[in-house]
C-alpha cells in the first residue's frame, strides 16, 4: 500500500516523512487593519491596540524557519499611545527574532498607520494608496447649548482648576485651547522623531512631510516616506521566492467562529453602552472617511 499522502497545504507544515519540504522558510503574513484605538466593542470595522494585537504578533514571530514578517497594514490612525505600544512590539519581536520586518500599505496607512508602518525596516505601498498624514488631531463635540436649550442642568463637581477642561457640556475656553494646542505640538514632535529615526537618509526632509498632509504611494516614494510600489505577493514572491506566505489571523471568541451572535435578551440589556458604542462607531466612521473610504 502507498504511504499516505496529505494535501501540500498540510505537507509543509508536518515534521518526519509524511510532509514534504520541511525545510521550507516562512514569511508570516499580519494584518493590521482597523481604526487604531484602545476601544473595543459593536464597531463596524476592526479596530487595532495593543491588546487586540499582542497574540497574533507572537504567533507571527514564532516559526522557527522564519524569513521575514509582513505587515499588511490598512488604517487610517487612531490614538497614539497604542500606534506606539503596537509599534514597539513588533520592533521587540524583530530584534529578538532577528528577521526582517516588511510593511506593505493598502488603501491608506495614514497618521497612526503610518507609525506602524515604521515599525518596517522596509514600506511599500499600491501607486494608489493613500500614506502620511504625520501630525496631530483631537475631535469632539461642544453640547453646551444643547443641554440648555433642552433645560438641562449638568451639575460637575472638581478638585483641580484643570479637572474639567474641554467637557464638551461646558462652553469652550482659549486657555484650554491652548493647552491642546500645546499638548499636541508635544505629540507631534515625538511621532517626527519616530519617522526620523526608522526612515533616515531615505526621507526627504526637504518635501515637508511633517505638515499632517497625505499623499499617493507614488509620491511617497519620491518623499522617501515608502521604498518603493508593490503588493505583498509580489514583492515577498520575489524576494522569497522559496517561502511559504502564511497569514496569522487573531482568533476569535468560540461563538463567533460558530457564527452565533449574542442574544437578543442580552442585546437588549446593554442600554448605555448601545449608545457608547454608536457613538464610538459614528467616530471610526468619520476617521475613514477623512481619507475618502
């Protein structure tokens, strides 16, 4: 009788003699797709933090015949704290590992997104993706006059003359503008520093890239924002021609894989945090669509 024969797909990834190639390296594919933000909840796409993250860039790094790590980034920002903390980890895992990091933009890697795309030692990018955007915004709402046309009384209690600056029921004051306008020059200055140090000699100061403005992948090139135009399979195909492309998805909760959702009971118990998460939906809705999408 012949020896069992598995599928190619199953062949590489077995040790001893019933798979084949044994030997053959590895690219882990990651993608880092989503509105960059410590929340999670009912949103209508994916967002990415730390948290989110931290597994699936364990199992990326953790081949043994790992060539190279690919990041296949799609986001157009969120909160700087976990574009760093995410950015970080990847660095970490790179340095312990010792293997390139390749990140590869798709529709945009804007503002945060671009602070993980760093995270590469090398970027590339579609002619038409959308990349930079390396500056600083806030946003929020100013629902004073709401409240008071509605003859509503917000009663706010402090200690500290700074407790409350900004409460959107409040009216707005230039002090407090100020102050975030100074905070995110602060914020602003350390995200330039980021680019600075992972892009070197390759950017082109001289563009002006730190003005917050986004630009085609074909311009970034020519900025030195990103190294050159290509999709993932392209250029991994040709730079490891020999590797197996694997994509390392996060994993999802048990009900979810087994498309149940929750039940409508449940659901209708959630009261505050429906509204929470409209609200947090309506905002990563509005990031994407500063860049058209």
């Amino acid at each position: 009788m012949d020896a069992l024969r598995l599928p190619d797909r199953f062949a590489s990834r077995l040790p001893g003699r019933l798979g084949e190639r044994t030997d053959q390296p590895v690219v882990s594919m990651v993608r880092l797709h989503g509105v960059i933000t410590a929340t999670v909840g009912p949103v209508p796409r994916s967002v990415i933090n730390a948290n989110a993250i931290e597994k699936t860039l364990e199992r990326a790094f953790a081949p043994e015949r790992l060539a190279a790590v690919a990041l296949l980034v799609n986001s157009p920002g969120g909160a700087p704290t976990q574009s760093a903390l995410v950015a970080d980890r990847i660095r970490g895992l790179a340095e312990e590992k010792g293997v390139p990091v390749l990140a590869f933009c798709e529709d945009v890697a804007a503002s945060g997104g671009y602070w993980l795309a760093c995270a590469a030692d090398e970027i590339y990018a579609h002619a038409t993706s959308i990349v930079g955007s390396i500056g600083v915004i806030s946003q929020g709402f100013g629902l004073d006059g709401l409240i008071e046309r509605f003859g509503v009384q917000r009663r706010l209690y402090t200690a500290g003359t700074s407790k409350a600056r900004l409460d959107p029921f409040l009216p707005e004051k230039q002090e407090d503008v100020d102050w975030l306008h100074d905070l995110q020059g602060e914020l602003h200055e350390m995200f330039k520093k980021w680019v600075t140090e992972r892009r070197g000699d390759r950017l082109k100061v001289e563009a002006e890239p730190f003005t917050g403005e986004v630009w085609t992948g074909a311009r970034a090139v020519e900025i030195g924002l990103v190294d050159g135009l290509g999709t993932a399979r392209g250029v991994l195909g040709k730079r490891f021609p020999d590797a197996e492309l694997v994509a390392v998805e996060g994993r999802r909760p048990l009900l979810a894989r087994l498309g149940i959702g929750p039940a409508p009971a449940a659901a209708s118990m959630l009261g505050a945090d429906q509204l929470l998460g409209i609200t947090q939906a309506a905002e990563i809705r509005a990031t994407w669509a500063r860049y058209g999408l």
